[in-house]
C-alpha cells in the first residue's frame, strides 16, 4: 500500500530529471566552462604545460602544437591564470559529450615573415 501511495504520487508530479542531452540545464553564473586557446597569441613557452595539474598539456615548440585531453582536464583554470599571454580561456559551457576519448589539437600556422627593412 505504501509503494502505491507513492507510485501514484511520482506519476503525478514534474520529472526530477531532465532527458539529456535534449533538453540542457542552463550553466550556473560563472561557471568554468571549456577550456579554448586563441592559437595566433600562444607563444608556446609552455607555462600551461608545467602548471597543470592534471597533466593534460602537450606543448611542442618546434611542430607549433598544443594539445590538451578534455578526459583529463579538471576544468580549473589554472592554466588560464598562469598563461603569460592570456590566450587561453574557458567558455561558461560545459562540452559536448564525444562518443570518443580524442585530445584536441591546435596548430600554429606560421605567420608571414615580413620583409627587413632596406638599408
Ligand atoms: S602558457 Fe599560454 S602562451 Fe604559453 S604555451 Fe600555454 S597557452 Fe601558449
Ligand atoms: S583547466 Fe586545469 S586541468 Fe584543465 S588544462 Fe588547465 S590547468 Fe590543466
């Protein structure tokens, strides 16, 4: 009789849950979000490499990437608070579920050489 009562009464009040990922809770104020890099800025010293946590940086200077795994980023910020240049960023979204474990990749495209000056 008890089970009933309360059978009943779960049928006719709102759903405790939501069916994600169709319908998304709006983040909270100030939320760290996912972290972005404005790759044109990064001087790839490596600083977020050295500073994260987690461990989930890869920088290399001579290929001009830099790697993060999203699987293993804490979303802390401290990369962001440690990078010199501040081209790193989080967004106040939470990422996209993946239905792979992939690291995200950013490569620097070389800038043009500019001309030296005539003598
Ligand atoms: S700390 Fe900033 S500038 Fe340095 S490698 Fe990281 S993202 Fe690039
Ligand atoms: S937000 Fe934190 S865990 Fe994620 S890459 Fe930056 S320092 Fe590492």
């Amino acid at each position: 009789m008890f089970m009933t009562k309360n059978v009943l009464k779960n049928l006719m009040t709102k759903y405790a849950t939501r069916l994600y990922p169709f319908h998304k809770r709006e983040p909270f104020k100030n939320v760290k979000g996912e972290l972005k890099i404005d790759m044109d800025k990064c001087i790839l010293c490596g600083v977020c490499k050295l500073r994260c946590p987690s461990q989930c940086i890869k920088v290399d200077k001579q290929a001009k990437t830099w790697e993060v795994d999203p699987f293993s980023c804490v979303y802390c910020g401290i990369c962001v608070e440690a990078c010199p240049v501040k081209c790193l960023y989080q967004e106040g979204q939470y990422r996209a579920p993946l239905a792979e474990m992939d690291m995200v990749l950013h490569i620097q495209e070389a800038k043009p050489v500019e001309p030296a000056p005539a003598t």
